[in-house]
C-alpha cells in the first residue's frame, strides 16, 4: 500500500497502482491501532472525520476544506461547521473592531 499521486484521486494505492480494498485498509488500521494501543474502533471514515473535524477547528476555510476533502461545502458546513466556533465572531471582529462584545448578559 503507498500513498497516490494527486491525479487518480486516489488516498492509497495497492501494489498494482489501483484502489486498496476496503476490507484490507480496515484491517491494516486495527493492526495499526492495536500497535498504538489505541482501544478504539478505527476506521477509514473515523480518521476522514477526525481530518476534517481538526482542520476546522484550526480555522482553515471551510470552501479549502471541502476541495481538500473532495466535497461539497454544504457538506463540510453540515459537517464540520460548528467545530469553527471562532468563525462568526471572527467576521464581527473584521467589520466592526476588537471593542465590540459579543456577551449577550449584560
């Protein structure tokens, strides 16, 4: 297994230079897993979640995001949106100042 060139869109290859079957990538993860004495279940989907949820939460654009991901922003805002939460008050900062609270209380 290795990783792909950017132009098959393709994570992994398997030695021909086609697509690694699922089945083989899920059990090559719990080897790995196991090896890192992670107890979780972990999958091809939980490490894509995982990817997605930190780079969101480290504040990369979400239409970057989903380019990076493959996939449509909707998705990636459905998704991933709300682990962002600097966001909206990013926007207010940029538009009207650092003076501006954003404490409803008081």
């Amino acid at each position: 297994m290795a990783l792909a060139d950017e132009g098959n869109g393709l994570v992994f290859t398997g030695a021909g230079g086609g697509a690694v079957e699922m089945r083989y990538l899920s059990k090559r993860l719990q080897k790995l897993a196991a090896s890192a004495d992670i107890a979780k279940n972990v999958t091809a989907y939980s490490l894509r979640h995982s990817y997605g949820t930190k780079m969101a939460a480290a504040g990369v654009p979400l239409l970057d995001l989903a380019r990076i991901m493959g996939t449509s922003v909707a998705m990636i805002e459905r998704h991933y949106g709300h682990y962002c939460p600097e966001r909206g008050a990013a926007h207010v900062r940029r538009v009207f100042g650092e003076e501006v609270s954003l404490d409803m209380q008081s």
